[in-house]
C-alpha cells in the first residue's frame, strides 16, 4: 500500500509498504479516508524527529521510518474477535492515543494523554493516517454519525483539542474570550468557544490573511494584528468596565502571544496555555500575582471527549469544516501540503490528504 513516512528533518517519502497484518482479538484495520496535516507533523517535518521515537517505543515498539498522520478517519474492514463496538463496513473517527490499559495511574483514570507510555497512532505506532490503511487498537475507532461527513471525521482530533482547552478555560455563556494564535487550532477554538456560549471574541494573530479567513468565518470577530496595535488595549477598550477578558487561550507556542494573553485577561480572569513552546517562555509573574490570575495548560484531550466532539460538529455547533483551506492527494502532500503551510505568507489553515484521490 502507499503511505507517507517520515525518515528525518526534510525527509519524507511516499512509499510502497506492506498492507497491515491481520488484526489481533483486540485490534482493528481500517481504510483511512481522510486525514489532516497537524503542526506536530509539521514541526516533525521540519526539525524532528521529535515526538517519533528514535529508539523503539517503549510500550508498542515503534521508530522510524514512521507513517504520519494521527487526525484522521475512515472504514472499518476487518475486526479482531474481542471487537463489539464497531463492524465491518462502519465509518470511523480515530482517537489516536495508544496506552497501556491496567496499572498506569492516569490511564486507569481515562486520562490516557498524561500517561508516561502514551503513544500515538502516526508518530509512535506501526501506522497512521497517512496511509491507505492502518491497523489500530479497538478502542481508537468511534463510529462516527450519519450527519458527520468523511472530510469531519479527520477534524474531530484538532477540533477535540479546542473543546478540551475550553472546558480547562471554563468557558461559559456570556464570556468574553480572546484567542492568540489564527491558525486551525485558534480558528478551532473560537468556534468551540462560541459553541460553549462565549458572546465575545477576539483573536490575535500577526499574518493578516489569517485574520481575514478567521473574520470571514465568524463574522463579528474582533481581530488584532500585534504588530500593529496592542492586544490589552484593544481588549480591555471593548470589554465591560474595561477591565479585558473572562478567558484567554494561547493557541501559538509564542513568548509575545502568551505575554499578550496575561495582559489582556481580567483580574481572576483564566489563561489557558494550549500551544506547545519550544522552550522557557518569561512572563510577567508580577500581573499573574496582582491580577489574580489562574494559569492552566492544556494538553490534548481525554480520550473520552470523542463522542461529544463528533456530536458537537454534527449538529452544526461547531463547524470545523470551514478550517480546511485545501484537498490534496498523497501523492503531491509534501509539496502542496507541507510545504505550502510552512509557507510563511501563510495562505493555508488546515489542509487534508484524500486518500482515494
């Protein structure tokens, strides 16, 4: 079968590998159908390996060369025996996360994210979504609703990161809620944000085609540019009493965006960390102690939140589809995919690979 792999920083091949194994009692395979660049496997692209294990994993075994692509979709076509959730033929959504089951304190919790020996479907198992099938444990698939079109399927692991960085924010109907960072997960975000009854919102972001895509998709969003103007002001000018907003989310990884989000918040106001920084970020520890403020990351999602964030996209609450700027083949991913979103102009939000194209 054809799959994309990533061998090191610059180096990824479309290849012919072999089709998945039978799965074991536990496992499934399935046809992938749809599956979204992510900014992990960007960054795995560009600098990695990273999250791609250079020794093999410790708990599946896993290295490289690795199948990317852990947002993603498809059809279930064969079940192992100890499988009842799903059947042959069924659509699915893929929660990627793989992990021990028994004896790992976070995971006997269902906090599957925050094990130690947490691997991941398209970066540390044998497969990922990058590919025309892949095998995966029973418990990645969720038969998704008749609503839910293939193309969401592959949305419902970056738009499950939104919804969970909401619920640690607190959102809550009639906040007011800034987001730094307008690419698919900020954009994500604001719309979870939204559905979750936020009734004001402003997003920061310095690539102005950003900004007109994310205005173009919520309409009376407040958009700010910080190279040109200050994100508290603008914030703390708009908001009741002036006094800056309920919730502020860092969807970037940046200094200056999490710098922004501190200032911006109300006093006991909450900043949520959901970008991953490549290092130390400083802030002002002054403002965080005066302002009273809660500071929280987020990291992904319990895995448990899938049903609710395919439901929330089927019902419309959440229309993750308007992220996806583009469609492209496996076979042009590198060029028309990768490349064109590591493009600094910056013309693209969120793009899927078809794999029947």
């Amino acid at each position: 079968m054809k799959a994309l792999r990533f061998h090191a920083a610059k180096k990824l091949l479309v290849e012919d590998i072999d089709n998945p194994t039978e799965p074991a009692a536990d496992e499934v395979v399935i046809e992938n159908r749809f599956t979204g660049i992510c900014g992990t496997d960007l960054h795995e692209y560009a600098y990695g390996p990273i999250f791609v294990p250079k020794e093999p994993h410790p708990f599946t075994g896993a290295h490289g060369p690795q199948v990317l692509g852990h947002e993603f979709g498809g059809v279930v076509r064969k079940v192992g025996r100890e499988v009842k959730h799903v059947r042959e033929g069924d659509r699915v959504s893929v929660q990627p996360f793989i992990t021990p089951r028994g004896g790992d304190y976070y995971t006997d919790r269902g906090n599957f994210q925050l094990s130690d020996m947490m691997a991941l479907a398209g970066l540390s198992w044998i497969s990922g979504g990058m590919a025309e099938k892949a095998l995966l444990k029973g418990y990645n698939v969720y038969a998704v609703p008749e609503e839910l079109a293939d193309e969401d399927a592959a949305l419902v692991e970056p738009t499950a990161v939104a919804v969970y960085a909401c619920d640690r924010g607190g959102v809550k109907q009639g906040d007011s809620v800034l987001v730094t960072g307008a690419g698919p997960i900020g954009l994500l975000t604001l719309l979870a944000a939204r559905a979750a009854g936020a009734v004001q919102l402003f997003v920061s972001d310095p690539n102005s085609t950003r900004l007109k895509i994310a205005k173009s998709i919520i309409a009376d969003l407040v958009t700010i540019n910080p190279k040109e103007e200050s994100v508290g002001d603008v914030v703390r000018a708009a908001t009741e009493g002036g006094v800056g907003c309920d919730v502020a989310l860092e969807c970037v990884g940046n200094t200056q965006a999490l710098q922004a989000c501190v200032d911006a918040v109300r006093k006991r106001g909450i900043v949520v960390q959901v970008g991953l920084h490549p290092g130390e970020a400083p802030i002002n520890w002054f403002n965080v102690v005066y302002k009273d403020i809660d500071l929280r990351g987020s990291w992904a999602y319990p895995g448990q939140i899938w049903p609710r964030v395919m439901r929330l996209i089927a019902s419309g609450q959440i229309p993750a589809r308007k992220v996806v700027t583009k469609i492209v083949s496996l076979d042009e991913v590198i060029t028309e995919g990768f490349d064109a979103l590591l493009d600094p102009a910056g013309k693209h939000l969120k793009i899927l690979i078809d794999l029947n194209r």
